[in-house]
C-alpha cells in the first residue's frame, strides 16, 4: 500500500481541462485581495483584538498581532510560490499532494474542509445573532427564530447561506462583485470607527505595555477545565497556566492568528483566476496587507480607549463595549450593522473555499467523483447547493459555539505542510516555471514551518484533542473510501496526462504545451 504516491504537476493540470470536471476563469487580482480581506476581516475584527488583550496580552495585543501577521505572510509566500506553479483548486490539499504524497494531502483536506465548513456555520449562526441585535439597535421588533416546542430555529443563517449559494451557483465572478462591494462598504465603517476612536485614547491605558505575568483563573469548581484550555505545551510540561507577561503574548498570537486565515481560502480559487501565476500572488499579497493594518489599528484603539483590566471584567469584550465604556453609545448602531455587513462577505468566501477543496478531493477521486460535475456556467452546481444547505442547517439548528480556535490549528497545520513543501519541490522540480519564488530557502521555509508548528502549541489541550478525534474520522474515510478509488492509482490520471491537448493562454493560466515539455519527468 503506496499510501505517499504523488501526482506530477503534469496530472494535475491535465485535470483542469477535463470536461465536466473544469473551472471558469474569470477573477482578476482585486477580486482575489478584496476576497480575503471579506473572509478576513468579519466580526472578529470588532472584537478578537480585545478579547487577546483583556484575556491574554493586554496592551502588547498590537505585538501579538504583528506576531500573527508576520508569520502568516510568510506563509503567504509559500502559497505564492506553489500557486505560480500549480494554478489549480484545492489550494494546500493540491500542493502537498505534488510533493509530500497523498495520505499528508488528504489530510490537510480533511482539515480545510473542517476549518472552512465549520467556520462558515458559526459565521453564518452568528450573522442571525448580530442581525437580530442591529434590529433592536434600530428598534425594529424583528426576531428571525423560531421556536418549536424547546427547539429553537434561526432562519436568519439560512437566509444568508442561501443567498450566497445562489450567487455562487450562477457564478464566481458575480458572487465576487457583490462580495467587493459589501467589502468596500465595510472597510470603510472599520475606518470610520478607527478615526472616531483616536479621539477616546488615553496614553495611561497602554501602561504597562507588557502586564507582568499572573495566574489564570480556574472555571468551576475544579481544576479541569483550566487544564483543558491551557496552551498544549504549557500543559505538556506542568507549567501552572498563566496570562500576560511574554507567553500571554504568544497565547494571544495564536488567537489572533484566526484574522488571518483569509488568504488560504483564496489559494482554492486559483483555478478561477485569469493568469494566475501573476494574479494569486499579487492578490494575496495585497490582501494580507490590507487585514493587517486593518487589525492592527483596531487593536490600537480598543486598548488605548479603555483599560486591558476593564475589558477583562467584561463577559464578551469587544471594540463596541470599548466605546459604551467611554459613553459613546451611538457608535454601537454603526459597529452593529458593519458586523451584520462585515459576516455576510465571511460567509461567502467560506462557502466557496470549502466547496472548491472538496471538488479538488472529489475530481481525484479521494471523494465520490459526481461531487466534482460542473455546469453551463463552470460551477460545481450539485455540491455548491450540497454544501450550502449543510452549512445553513448547521448554523440554523445548532447550538454552535465559536470554534475559532479549530479553525486555526486547520490552518496552521496546512501552513506547516505547505512551507515544508516549498524546499521539497524546489529539489524535485527545479526545472518548473515559477513567476514567485519564496525568498531564503531552505531556511526560510524551515523556520515558516517551526513557527507555525509553535502557534499550534499554543492552542488549547481541548483544541489538540477535538483536532485528533477529527484525524481518526477522516482516516476511517480515506483508508475506507479514498484509497481505493484515488484516480492517482487506478491510473486514470496517467492516462488523462497523453490525451491532454496543448492548453492556450487562457485556459490555464498561461501554461503552454511547451512549458509542460520542459517540466516533463
């Protein structure tokens, strides 16, 4: 059992012109930034920062964000790299699949599509909630849930979810429009809300910058729970939890890392981007900038407004209990509805990522092939509609919690996986044409990974326990299912690689049949 078998770049571009099973190609740079700057910068960017700050670094939150940013646009790169040379859907799962083997590439898609699914469902769940809220704000007495017996249904996720679907169903580039403009809009409220708030700030609320370090407290009547939600190594070496000080910082990174994971949503698009060796890397880039000033001034402006230890007694702090907490209470109507405006991009961009990695898995066949069938319009009807009303269930009938941190160790392991596979492929296939090249290598690579690989310590033990009990699932699929059925080895995609005729400019991306005679085996 050849479970680390590899697909040839040549494999996986054949795939993209097969018929029935193909992309559209239609998104320019700006609308692959403006799309991970809508899956970025949600509802968290309103209260992430100061949650990390009241619970985890205080006014050094600004450090714990340039933390996060640094090491994930770094990561950045990586993607760059693979996404000049392999302009294919499916973004990390497709990369290691070239390079480490197969069982490592489904794994990193079985933890994209956690990441993505369930962050869309809690995204989706929470929109009901803020909408519900803005209303009352407004004074509107709307209420989008029902109540059957004890049983409670939002219709609100539905709504959203289903809009979005539709959207997506007809088009990626019309689903990108409107998502840019709800995006615009947003980043403007977020500026708004910046400029305001620089009138609150008080120079006495960033001291001390760096709070000394001090117990966490315990939940409950036992130490359990504090254990449980401990960072990994704190716990693996009996460390006594703690906030602040330097590793609170470090704790606060990798939550805050959750601002972050836009981009690599961005990364499944490739197979929809007009020339995508140069557009991926530039939108990405671009994109990662942008959350990153985005971030980092809010953050700025929630700690400098009001006290880290006035937060902290707050049950759910955010940038809206920061200025009811000065007295400007009408700023909560405009951070409301940019919350409301701000998710419905998030659900959009989540939807389609999560459906382009299982069309990627589907089309090689770890995952019934019927998944991968595309329409008139180059969209994956069937299971765009397939996902969208799992999402919107979820989200309507269930009591979702904030599962901020499983998406995050999803995506540090694919962050991880990904640089790792920059130097491999550099020594295996020096000869392929790379528009970007990740810089420093191997070290740089190296050092991504090691980064990434710390972040993930830094999750909670509770988190790395759901995380393995995910694993198992997945491997029960892929060793039942999957392996057996991988068109890697029932030798279609070899077969796929001789019928496949030479590609013009558009169709994948600027690949010619004479690029691929030089990257031949």
């Amino acid at each position: 059992m050849n479970i680390f078998r590899k697909k040839s770049v040549e494999q996986t571009l054949a795939e993209t012109e097969e018929s029935g099973h193909s992309l559209k190609r239609d998104l320019t740079w700006w609308d692959l930034a403006i799309m991970g700057v809508a899956v970025a910068v949600g509802a968290g960017i309103f209260s992430i920062g100061a949650q990390a700050a009241a619970f985890h670094a205080g006014p050094a939150v600004t450090i714990s964000f340039l933390i996060a940013g640094i090491v994930c646009g770094a990561a950045v790169m990586c993607y760059a790299e693979f996404a000049s040379m392999i302009p294919v859907a499916g973004s990390a799962y497709t990369f290691t699949y070239t390079t480490v083997g197969e069982v490592v590439a489904w794994i990193i898609g079985w933890d994209l599509i956690l990441e993505m699914l369930m962050a869309g469902s809690v995204v989706s769940k929470y929109w009901g909630v803020y909408l519900n809220d803005f209303f009352r704000l407004v004074g509107w007495n709307i209420n989008t849930t029902i109540a059957v017996g004890s049983f409670h249904i939002d219709f609100a996720p539905l709504v959203i979810v289903a809009f979005f679907t539709a959207l997506l169903v007809f088009g990626t580039k019309i689903g990108a429009r409107v998502d840019g403009a709800l995006t615009i809009l947003k980043i403007a409220i977020v500026l708004f809300v910046v400029v305001v708030g620089f009138f609150y700030v008080k120079a006495d609320n960033f001291t001390p910058f760096i709070p000394p370090s001090e117990p966490a407290a315990t939940d409950g009547t036992s130490g359990m729970s504090a254990a449980m939600n401990q960072p990994l190594w704190q716990w693996v070496t009996g460390m006594t939890p703690t906030i602040y000080g330097v590793t609170g910082i470090l704790s606060g990174a990798a939550l805050v890392f959750f601002a972050f994971l836009g981009f690599d949503v961005v990364a499944t698009t490739s197979e929809e981007a007009i020339n995508p060796r140069r557009n991926v890397p530039l939108g990405i880039g671009v994109g990662m900038g942008m959350i990153i000033v985005l971030y980092t001034l809010v953050a700025i402006v929630t700690t400098g407004m009001v006290s880290y230890r006035d937060l902290a007694r707050q049950d759910s702090p955010s940038l809206a209990t920061a200025f009811e907490m000065v007295g400007a209470n009408w700023a909560a109507k405009i951070i409301s509805f940019g919350i409301v405006i701000g998710l419905a991009t998030v659900v959009m961009v989540l939807l389609l990522g999560v459906t382009r990695v299982v069309f990627a898995m589907s089309r090689d066949g770890l995952l019934p092939r019927v998944m991968s069938r595309t329409g008139s319009k180059g969209t994956p009807v069937g299971l765009q509609i397939g996902v969208g009303v799992v999402m919107g269930l979820v989200a309507a009938c269930s009591d979702v919690d904030v599962l901020a941190d499983m998406v995050n160790i999803g995506t540090l392991s694919a962050f991880t996986l990904v640089a790792i596979s920059v130097p491999i492929m550099r020594r295996k296939r020096p000869d392929l044409k790379r528009t970007f090249k990740m810089p420093g290598n191997p070290w740089v690579p190296i050092l991504i990974a090691a980064a990434n690989l710390w972040l993930m310590v830094n999750l909670s033990v509770l988190t790395w326990i759901r995380f393995v009990i995910w694993l198992i699932v997945g491997f029960v699929i892929y060793f039942g299912y999957g392996y057996r059925h991988a068109r890697l080895g029932t030798g279609e995609l070899a077969s796929a690689v001789t019928k496949r005729s030479e590609p013009d400019e558009t169709s994948n991306g600027g690949v010619t049949g004479s690029e691929l005679a030089q990257a031949g085996e």
